[in-house]
C-alpha cells in the first residue's frame, strides 16, 4: 500500500461508484466521490424490489451508507461535476463545480416551514408523477440526509416566507457555485444511464396516452413509497391496472431508436409482472416480446413466469397502439409472428421496456476518454489512470456492476502503487 497516495476520484454516485468508492477506501484508499444528483444512489435505489432476489435496493443501499459514513477516507461532494482534469496518472488535477443547495446542513430544515411553501416541482425520484415542494428531502433514505431548495420553482412569496421564517441559519438563498480543485491519483468513472425518452418511439402513445408508462415509471407505481403507496393503478382515473401489456425492445435493437440489446429489460419485465401478480390475484398480463433475454442464470425467473397461467408471452413486436375513446383502455395491433396471426387487444394499461441510454451519450466528459458509437464509454478507457464501471460501459445489472467497479477500484489501486 503506498500511503503517499493521492486520492482516488469517483464520478457518479449510483451503485458502481458507491462501490468502487467503499472498496477502495475499505483497503486504505482515500476517495472523493463526486456525485451531480441531491443524493447517492442512482438509479437502483429507485426501484422497488431489484431481482434477482427481490429485495427492496434500500437493505443493500443501507449498508453501503453506513461503509462510507463510518470510513472518513470517503469525501462525499454531492450536486458536483467535475468541469476538468488535467495531468497525468498518479498526478491529476480536477477541478470541481458544486451547485447550490441553499440549505447548509447545518441546521435541521422545519417541517412547518415546508407546510407554508406552495411551490412545486415534478418528482424526478418518482420518474416525475408526483410532485414535492420546492424545499424537499430527495427521498426517505437520501444521503447526504439534507434538504435541498429547487431555487427555480420558487415562487418569489415563498423567497419572502423563507427569508422571515429561517432564523435558525438552514438556508440560504444566496448561496452560489463553488469551485474546487483536488489532487488525484486515479479516477474512476461511473457516471450510468438514463431511460430511453419514450416520447420518440411516436408509434407507442407515450405522452400521448396516460397509461402508456415505461417500465422505469412501473418500478415507482409499485414502490410503496412511490406516488400511488404501492398501488398499481391507471394514471388516468386511478382505476386497478388489471389487464397490463408489456412492451419489449421499445426503443432497443431498433436501428431507428438504440441498435442494441439494453440487457435488462427483460428480466425487469419479468420482475414487474410478479409485483402485478403478487399485488393482484387476478391480475392478467402479456409480454409481447422479440426475444426473451433472461440474464446468465436467470433462467428460472422466466420460466415461473411461464408456469403462471395469467401470464402470455407473444412474439411479435408491436407495430401501434392507440386508445379507446372514453375508456382510456389501449388498443396495441401486433402481428403474432409464432401464429402468422394479426393482434388487436385491449388492455387497462401499457409499460413500454424502454432501453438504457449511457449519460455520457450526449455530453463527454472533460477527461479525454474515447466512446462507442452510442456513448458507452469504451473499454476501460485509453487514459492511463482513468477507468470506468457500471453502465457508463455498457447496459447490466447490479451484480455486473459491483464486479466491474471492484475491478475499476483494483485497477485504480494498482495504478497508485506502480513504481513503488
Ligand atoms: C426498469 C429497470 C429495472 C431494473 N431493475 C434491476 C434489478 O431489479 N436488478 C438489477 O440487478 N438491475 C436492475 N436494473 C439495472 C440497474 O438499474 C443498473 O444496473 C444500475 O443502475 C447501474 O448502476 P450505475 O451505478 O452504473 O449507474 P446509475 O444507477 O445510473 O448511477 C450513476 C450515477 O452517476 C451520476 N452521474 C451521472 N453523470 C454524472 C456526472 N457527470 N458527474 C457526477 N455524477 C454523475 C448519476 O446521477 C447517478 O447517481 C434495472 C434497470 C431498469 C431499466
């Protein structure tokens, strides 16, 4: 162990980087963990149950809080990007902005003070289908557990009540972007995805249809502490989602939309039809699908889902879907491709399995890293001290990722210690 190390930088906070920051820092490493969101966690902690044991993500995400809170090698900067990094492995320099919460953390935000606000925003945590006020906690077990004020969605009178209201110091309106710069060694990027806008697939009625949903839009219907309490029911008029479709491949393997296999959704539809069933005895669903990729050893996942006589699988993809006036239900035409036969059914409500598109596809970060034609940052980068993990690289599940980001941490470890 070289203990003249310089630290080691992790940029994205979702499960990849709490990973590789923890088992780097568990071994004697310092970490700066740096993070764009209000809080850790990505895109994990917002699902209900994560297969393959169908756990809540909040027991795993739980122990890994308590590893970095009690390691003090880990800086954790939340509402940062790194904005450059310059230097050579073993002796970089990045430099940090940090957005403003406007709550210092240094004094417990009033509930009562919340109560007064009427300013909203949309609930990104709840993939936007419920709303928080302007002065919000990101979500139960959010880490760092401070508030964070959406300075945009405040309206000026609740500025007012907040200016006369906060004698206790908690906010502060006038914070503004701070810049740091830190001395690394090694950096690790773990910065994720997003869901494929669903908006562009213009054939399937999302944005168009409220009860077309996306499967990242599913995992917080049935969360319990998700906008309907856990209840899967029909954005529209709040009725029982009874009879649901699922949507394979919407967006992916199209050459239109993302040309490749996003890996997990298959095995997320498959999750998601046992939340339908176990919620709902005679609840009923269909995946119309391309393939079904189940995951390695996963097998077995499907194959109850086979077993399950409430629960079809047709292969064919669907060509359109359009609603039934009045009804709200959903109209989905498919060809079965196994019968030859053309599909018209009715359904209560639609979850598109909408693909994982890599944060990076738009906008590259400022390290010099090279990227595959979707954005996916490719291999373990050609920059000698920079290395990445998660689904930066590629679409995978959690237990791919924790494998990737321990490696990424191993290699960043080695990289400190060479010429030694
Ligand atoms: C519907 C659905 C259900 C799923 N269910 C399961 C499941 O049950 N089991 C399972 O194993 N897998 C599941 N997955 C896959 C799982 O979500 C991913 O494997 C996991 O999110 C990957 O973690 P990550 O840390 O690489 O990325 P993310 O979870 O996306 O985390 C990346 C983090 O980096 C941050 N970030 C991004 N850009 C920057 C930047 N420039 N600077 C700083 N920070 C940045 C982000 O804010 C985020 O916090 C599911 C996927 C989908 C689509």
């Amino acid at each position: 162990m070289n203990a003249e190390a310089r630290p080691i930088l992790v940029i994205g906070g979702g499960i990849a980087g709490i990973t590789a920051a923890v088992e780097a820092a568990e071994v004697g490493y310092r970490v700066i963990l740096v993070e764009k969101e209000p809080s850790l966690g990505g895109r994990v902690i917002r699902t209900h149950q994560y297969f393959p044991k169908m756990c809540p993500p909040t027991c795993g995400f739980e122990i890994n809080i308590a590893r970095i809170r009690r390691n003090p090698r880990i800086e954790v900067h939340t509402l940062a990007t790194v904005e450059e990094l310059s230097g050579t492995v073993g002796q970089f320099t990045a430099r940090i902005r940090k957005r403003p919460r406007y709550v210092t953390g240094e004094h417990p935000v009033d509930d009562s003070l919340i109560e007064q606000l009427t300013s909203e925003r949309a609930n990104d945590f709840n993939a936007g289908m419920d709303k928080t006020k302007a002065l919000y906690l990101p979500h139960d077990m959010a880490y760092p557990p401070v508030h964070v004020l959406d300075r945009e969605a405040l309206s000026e009178t609740d500025a007012e009540i907040i200016a006369g209201a906060d004698p206790a110091g908690a906010i502060d309106l006038d914070m503004t972007d701070e810049e740091i710069e830190v001395e690394v060694g090694a950096v690790i990027v773990a910065t994720g995805w997003r869901p494929y806008d669903a908006t562009r697939l213009d054939n399937l009625g999302f944005g168009q249809y409220p009860n077309v949903i996306t499967n990242v839009m599913m995992e917080r219907l049935a969360a319990r502490r998700g906008p309907t309490g856990g209840e899967i029911i029909r954005p529209s008029d709040g009725k029982n989602a009874q009879n649901v479709a699922f949507v394979q491949c919407a967006g992916s393997r199209d050459e239109n939309h993302l040309p490749y296999c996003s890996a997990v959704c298959c095995m997320a539809s498959l999750k998601q039809t046992r939340y339908l069933r176990q919620k709902n005895e005679d609840s009923r669903v269909t995946i119309f699908y391309i393939d079904i990729r189940t995951i390695g050893s996963q097998e077995k996942f499907y194959q109850e889902m086979l077993d399950d006589a409430n629960v079809s699988f047709v292969k064919g993809k669907v060509a359109a879907i359009a609603e039934e006036p009045g009804t709200g239900d959903l109209l989905l035409d498919v060809e079965d491709t196994l019968s030859g036969e053309n599909l018209h059914e009715q359904f209560d409500m639609v979850v598109l399995a909408t693909g994982m598109v890599p944060n990076t596809a738009d906008v590259e970060l400022p390290l010099g890293l090279t990227y595959d034609p979707y954005g996916f940052i490719d291999g373990s980068t050609e920059v000698e001290g920079v290395y990445a993990a998660g689904c930066a690289t590629r679409p995978c599940d959690v237990s791919r990722v924790t494998k990737a980001a321990t490696a990424a941490a191993l290699k960043a470890i080695q990289c400190l210690n060479r010429g030694e």
